[in-house]
C-alpha cells in the first residue's frame, strides 16, 4: 500500500528511507533526531525528498524523475502532531470539523461519530484550553479522522501522558483500525506501547529500517 524508497538531507547528513507497508499499524522507534519525525513529513508531503521514490496504492506521491510531487493537501494525510495543535479560540467540536470544511466535506455525522468514539461527546462546546493533555490528544487524533484519511500519522502521541491516559488512546488505535480500517504510522520511543498499539515495529538508524522480532 504504502512504500518508500527515498534520501533527503538533515542536518548535513544523508538519510535513505526504505519501508513497505499494507493495511496496517506500524511502530517506528529509535533515538531522539534521528529522522523519525522527518520520514513523517515525507509521507505527509510537508517535505520534498532529494531523490527516490513514494507511492501509496496506485499513486506516485514523489518522484525525482521524470519529476512528480503530489503536495499535502492532495495526498488526505491524517496527521497528530507531537504539540497537538489544536485552535484555543474553536471548541473541541470545531476543531474536528475544521479540517473537513476546508475540504468542503463538512460531514456533521462522522464528525458526531468521532465524538461518541473518543469519549468527546460531553466535551463538543469546551473551548480547547479547559481541556486535559490527554482531552486534548484524543482531540488532536479525532481531528485528524475527520477528513477521513487514506493514512494517520501519530508522532509520539503519548508523550507526557500518564497510564490511564496512554491506555485510552491505545485503545483508540485499536478502535481506528477495527471500525475505520485505517493504516496507521506511529512513531514512539516506548517498546512496551509499541507492541501494545502496533502489528508491526521497526526500528529507525541512520535513515535505515530494520524489524523487530
């Protein structure tokens, strides 16, 4: 479904990315800067490889030659970032629905869907800095479903949270891919909630992917 075979430059140092994924959720660990965040962004389309090549399905979302690049906003990324993002001055149901009517796909049922299965419902007219961190994770995530994406992108998640709220949005990992059948990329430097959120982990070094038994 998804694969990657690109380089691309950090910080002076070259990075070669080689990953195949199907339908799917699949951890990336590794230490801190080693490029997990930026093969996100690749994915996502916020950065443009050097060289190489990325396809999802039957699409071409980079290619150096003969030159194509698909941007953002055409590939239907979900992504969750580490700071989540979200709007202070829009309640918890507007920021769901933001993504959706820029689109011009302002799904008021999916977006009501998201709230019953993020435990939001009760929360829908909160402004977003009333909330907790991990209130405003789950947010961040069901923002990112709402335009109903071919891919969501997790980048550490869990970060800062404590068990019950790690456990929670575990939970909902499980829950995007039984009920939306959504592939899932999801970077954390945990192993225990890897194999807990996961099918599938890699670790990251250098640029290179390599899986864990």
């Amino acid at each position: 479904m998804l694969k990657i075979d690109c380089q691309t430059t950090m910080h002076n140092t070259i990075l070669n990315y080689s990953l195949s994924m199907t339908s799917e959720s699949l951890a990336i660990m590794g230490p801190s800067g080693i490029g997990k965040t930026t093969l996100l962004d690749l994915i996502a389309g916020i950065r443009k490889p050097d060289s190489g090549k990325i396809t999802f399905k039957d699409q071409i979302w980079f290619q150096d030659s003969p030159s194509i690049y698909v941007p953002a906003e055409k590939r239907h990324v979900g992504y969750v970032f580490q700071d989540s993002g979200l709007f202070p001055h829009l309640n918890v149901l507007d920021n769901i629905l933001f993504g959706p009517r820029c689109l011009g796909m302002d799904d008021q049922e999916y977006s009501h869907r998201l709230l019953e299965m993020f435990g939001l419902k009760s929360l829908s007219t909160k402004k977003t800095y009333h909330l907790s961190g991990g209130e405003k994770r789950r947010v961040s995530i069901a923002r990112a479903l709402a335009i109903k994406p071919n891919l969501l992108l997790l980048d550490e998640p869990m970060t800062g949270l404590d068990e019950v709220n790690q456990s929670l949005i575990i939970d909902e990992i499980h829950a995007i891919k039984r009920d939306l059948n959504t592939p899932i990329i999801l970077i954390t430097h945990s192993r225990s909630i890897a194999d807990r959120s996961c099918d599938r982990m890699v670790y990251m070094e250098n640029g290179s992917l390599t899986s864990f038994d």
